[in-house]
C-alpha cells in the first residue's frame, strides 16, 4: 500500500468520494483538491454531505454556486445543502395536491417524501447539473464530489416507471414512495449523468474507509453495489492509520488497525489501494487541509472541559433504572459502538434486579461474543434478511394481486430495497418482540428514526381515508408508537466525539423530536479523553475532542456519558465497567 499522493496518480476528470460518516471523506476529498490546484490544475469541489463541514475547512462562507478560494487560486468550492433541496422538492412534488385530497393524504405524502433516500434523490437532482455542464466541464480540469450517491440511488432513477407520477395512486405500502415524481424533465439529464458515472475514463469512484472492521464492510457493500451498476473504475483510501507508538494505548490502537487490515474483505484486495496517516489535528484551515496528505504536526490545545462530573454509563443505568423506564433503545449510525452500549445497559439492569429482554439485528454470533447465553438475560436476535424478504413478499403479492404492471412492478421491487424499507420490516419484528414483553424491560439495538415511525403513523390515518389495499400495519405496531412517545421509552443517542457523527447524531435526534419521542441522554464512545496517554498524536487527538464533548454537554444539559477508548474487547462482565 502506498501514500496517497494525487500528484502520482493518474486520476480522471470525475472523482466520488463516498464512505461512511465519519472516515475522513471530506477531509481527503478537500486535501485532493487543494493538492491538484495547487500544481495547476483547475478544480471544482463539490460537497453534498448533510453533514458538511467545508465552511469550517476553509474558513469562509460557500454557497450552492461555487466560491473561489482566495489562497487557493484555481480552486472553486461549491457547498449543496441537500436538506434544503429535498424540503424544496418536497413541496414542488406535494403542492399540486393542496386543497385537493384529505389532509391526512397529503401528511402521508409528506412523510413519504421525508425519509433518506428523499434527501439522496434532491442532492443527485443537484450534482446532475455539475455532471452534464459542459460550461463546467470545459472549465476545469477536475470536478470532485465529496458524497457519491447510493447504488440504491442510481437504480431508481434507471427504472422507467419510477417517473410516473406515482405517489398519488401507489397503494403497495412500500417506504419510498415516488421520490421521483415530478422528475421528468430530468430525465435526459439524469441519462448523461449515469452515462457519465459509468464511463471509467470519465470518472472513478474513491471509497474511503478507517482501518477498521464496520467501515470495510461499508466500503465492500458499496462497490459491490456501485459495481452490479456497471460502475467499476474505484480505488481504495484507508484513512487514520496509525504508523509509529510509543506507549501501550498507542500500541493497542496499532495492534488493532493491523488486525483489521489484515481481515480486508476480499472483494477489496484488488482495488488500487492507498492509505493516509492518522494526523493529531483536524483537519480545518488551509494549512491542515494541506499538510494531510505531506506531513503531521502536533499542537496541543488548550482547551478545557466546561464540566467537573462526567458521567459514566453506569450512572445512566442507574436513572433508568430509578426513572422505571420500560423500552430503551440505543441509536446512531453505524460503527459508534451502539450494540456494545445496548449490551451494557441490558446486563447493567439485569444486575440491578430487573427482568430483561436484549434485541438485536447484528449477526447472532456477534451479540454472543459480546454476552453469553447464561448472563440471565432473554436476547433475540431479529434477522434483517429474513424480516426483509418476508414484508417484501407480502407487498409484492398484493401489488401483483391489484393486477399492475410489469414495469411498476419493477418499480416496486426497487422501492422495496430501499434503507426506509428495511427499517420499517425490522421495525415490525422488534414490534411484536415489545408486544410479547410487557413484564419485562426491553432493550433494542438499532432504533427505528422518527421518519420511519411517522410514516407507519401517517399511513395508519391514509388507510382509514382510502379503502384500498396498502401495505397493513400489524396490531403490534398499531400499540407501540403510542407507547413509544410515553414516559415509558428512553432513546441514548449513542455517537463519537468528532465532527460527522455528532453532526448526524443531531439529525436523529431532531427526526425522533419529529415524531414526539425524546432522547435525554448521550453516550459518547471511544474517547480518547481522560485515557492520559502520552503518545504526541493521541494526546493531540485526545484534546481536540474536548470541542465536541463541550457541544454536547451544553446540547444535552449534561446528561452525556463518557466511555474510553479500549483496545480489549468489551464483553460479558467487562460491559459493566462502561
């Protein structure tokens, strides 16, 4: 594997950078740019990350039409607010409808049209225009994309039938409905734009990864699925590795990153690889962007924590215990480490006397690891796979029962391999786990979004006002949002102290408050504050998280816990320690 170096490398007009959140995509997309202009190349960069931080990056305002940088002389920085163009879209697609059809329709469009996949569609809707300027293309020697879309993205706008106006009539009960609608005039733009990303002379996708388990998996997904698209031209960053130790959680940390780089997923062994360091400092200011990929330095920051008691995550036990809390879910994205709190907090109330019931979707083998079988707890293990297929069969059979089309069929079977979808046929299992549990305090690993439970609600009030066949709700889930939006359910927003993951930590949380259902508690995980390491980058590393525990602390009132970075793996009466 070698450096990163854009220089060295022959790299196409196009470049997607696309990963996880929190990898370190926008810092190594901003990095190739500012390196390509500043060896005379003209460069856009162009972010459609919600999550974006460019403004922080270079330390100026961007808007959605390209900002040139002034040190960076032919650089032009363009930051797309996809929230913003999918709130926009929303209505352009909803309006028509206002004042025509029952309030409680046109809630269930708009909660059909509130979901991720919405926001996906709005930000390609976007960048398409980017892609298949010709005024653009002409002008610069490199156009780059910090967030590349989903391959679920991409197959929905190749399938024909997804540009019917479909949103007023479908009836299958699927999550994504007509997020295209209204898109036909697109549809020649769209063509090039697919056209364009397929073409590997054009373009190349970059994925970005961590030396870690979940973001290879991630990134082996992804080409996976980019790749059944005819989209092969990729190439492999692994970001933050760590190169040198020099006091045993350095040394742990170097150990574990190994390990995991050894375990790479096969299918990404024959991408081109490339890695970049783990730097000490974020990486904002012209001077950091530049110095990522040549060379680190180490400042210590001097600020200090706006807290004297942190709490641990025992104290957090403690008051769900006290609080008679019946329902408790742990959230986030993937990777922040919500299976292992999950865990924690059902064996922690196990131990204080309570009845306990841990569900889950990770493998079973994974929940086993962690906990075992005798720890007096009942776990199930809700299988994605097999929850998914069984609710897709169900609306796909009364779609073919209603006697449509092949082709919105096709559309159909596309919707229903939507994120949204999964999470509603998940949600449904972990429903009836709930219903089967009254005298027992249920713990769940992988929460449904606000989005998710407002559109099982809205659809609830669209079946009562149109005697059609949908996609049913079942009687458990009908009793659940009621109690999920009680004083009985506690969600711990579980997240890590930096930028990407509280930044979207945020987003769920505002998307629950959407739904009527507070989260009073933060977990923030892997810290490597108050771990007294005195390794320069990780000391480096360990200070700069205090901005974001302070964002916390003040956002949450203080009720955030703090659990330490730990190179051993957590599990059976080591979770009580948390």
């Amino acid at each position: 594997m070698n450096l990163f170096d854009p220089g060295s490398i022959k790299l196409t007009k196009y470049l997607f950078y696309t990963g996880k959140g929190g990898v370190g995509k926008t810092s190594v997309a901003c990095a190739t740019a500012v390196a390509l202009a500043d060896s005379g190349k003209r460069v856009m960069l162009i972010s459609t990350d919600p999550a974006s931080n460019l403004q922080d990056v270079f330390s100026m305002e961007l808007s959605n039409k390209g900002t040139p940088i002034p040190d960076v002389p032919d650089l032009v920085v363009a930051n797309l607010d996809p929230i913003q163009a999918a709130a926009e879209y929303r209505e352009s697609v909803i309006a028509p409808y206002r004042g025509k059809l029952p309030e409680s329709v046109i809630a269930n469009m708009e909660e059909q049209l509130s979901g991720s996949c919405t926001i996906e569609i709005a930000a390609f809707n976007e960048f398409s225009g980017f892609i298949t300027d010709d005024k653009v293309a002409r002008e610069y020697d490199h156009i780059i994309f910090d967030t590349a879309p989903t391959g679920h993205t991409l197959r929905m706008l190749q399938l024909p039938s997804a540009w019917s106006n479909f949103i007023s009539e479908s009836t299958h009960g699927a999550s994504c409905l007509g997020q295209l609608s209204g898109l036909e005039s697109k549809k020649a733009v769209y063509r090039q734009a697919m056209e364009t990303l397929a073409d590997g002379k054009l373009t190349t996708l970059i994925l970005v990864t961590r030396p870690e388990t979940a973001p290879f998996k991630e990134a082996a997904r992804a080409l996976d699925e980019l790749s059944t698209l005819g989209i092969h031209n990729q190439m492999l960053i692994i970001n933050g590795i760590l190169t040198e130790y020099s006091d045993t959680l350095s040394y742990s940390l170097y150990e574990k990153q190994q390990r995991a780089m050894k375990r790479i997923p096969e299918s990404l062994k024959v991408l081109p690889c490339y890695t970049v360091p783990l730097r000490a400092y974020n990486v904002t200011g012209l001077e950091n962007v530049r110095a990522l990929l040549e060379a680190d330095h180490v400042t210590i920051r001097t600020e200090t924590l706006n807290t004297i008691h942190v709490p641990t995550l025992s104290h957090v036990i403690d008051e769900l215990t006290v609080n008679g809390k019946r329902v408790i879910f742990t959230m986030g994205k993937g990777g922040v480490g919500k299976t292992t709190v999950a865990a924690a907090v059902a064996l922690g109330l196990a131990k204080r006397g309570e009845k306990v019931h841990l569900a889950t979707t990770d493998p079973a083998a994974h929940l086993k690891f962690v906990l075992d079988e005798n720890c007096g707890i009942a776990m199930s293990h809700v299988d994605e796979a097999a929850e998914l297929k069984k609710y897709q069969s169900e609306v796909l059979d009364k779609a073919r029962a209603s006697g449509m089309s092949n082709e919105d069929i096709a559309y159909i079977e596309e919707d229903l391999r939507s994120p949204c979808t999964q999470v509603i046929a998940v949600f449904r299992a972990f429903a009836e786990i709930v219903d089967k549990a009254d005298d027992q305090v249920v713990v769940i690993d992988t929460a449904p979004t606000g989005h998710t439970l407002l559109l099982l609600e809205s659809t609830q009030s669209y079946n009562h006002e149109i005697q059609r066949t949908k996609g049913e709700i079942p009687e458990s889930v009908i009793k659940l949002l009621p109690r999920l939006k009680s004083d009985e359910t506690e969600v711990l927003i579980v997240t890590l102290p930096e930028a990407t993951p509280v930044y979207e930590a945020l987003r769920l949380e505002e998307d629950l408050k959407r739904a009527g259902i507070a989260a009073r508690w933060w977990i923030v995980d892997q810290s490597l504050y108050g771990t007294k390491t005195t390794n320069p980058i990780l000391k480096a590393k360990a200070e700069n998280e205090v901005e974001w525990l302070n964002r916390i602390n003040e956002h949450a009132d203080g009720k955030f816990a703090l659990i330490a970075w730990n190179a051993k793996d957590i599990k059976g009466e080591r979770l009580l320690s948390l």
